[in-house]
C-alpha cells in the first residue's frame, strides 16, 4: 500500500523525511516538488486534542487563574 510522507528538500538536494518511516527492505520513491516553502508543522496530535482540551481551557474558572497574565483583566 502506498504511504505518503512530508519531507524538505535543502539547497544541497537533500531530501530529509519529517517523520521516521521504518520499511521492511529498501523501497522506490517518488518525490512531488511544491513551488512554496515548507510551512511551519503543527503536530497533529496537538490538532486532535484541542477539542477535548478546550472544554477545561474555556471556562470563567480558568480565566480567573490566569487573568494576572492578561493586561487589562483582573479576576
């Protein structure tokens, strides 16, 4: 089954995978080169949870403990 991999290539031609890939034996590969920068990676795990975290972060009691940290809010 084909698997797909974010990699960067360098000014050097370089190609360095984003993630660790583990095969069996060696494989074929075929690259895609994008006419833009690599963008900045947000971890997908962090994208997942923010969902479930936000139901903890969004309520009065959270803003009230961290209001020292905000200008212009007091608790």
């Amino acid at each position: 089954m084909p698997l797909t991999v974010e990699a960067v290539i360098d000014d050097q031609g370089n190609v360095r995978l984003l993630e660790n890939v583990r095969l069996p034996a060696g494989r074929r590969a075929l690259v895609t080169i994008f006419d833009e920068s690599p963008a900045l990676r947000v971890a997908e795990t962090a994208l997942l949870s923010e969902p479930a975290l936000a139901e903890d972060w969004n309520r009065p009691e959270e803003d009230a403990a961290w209001s020292h940290l905000q200008p212009g809010r007091s608790s």
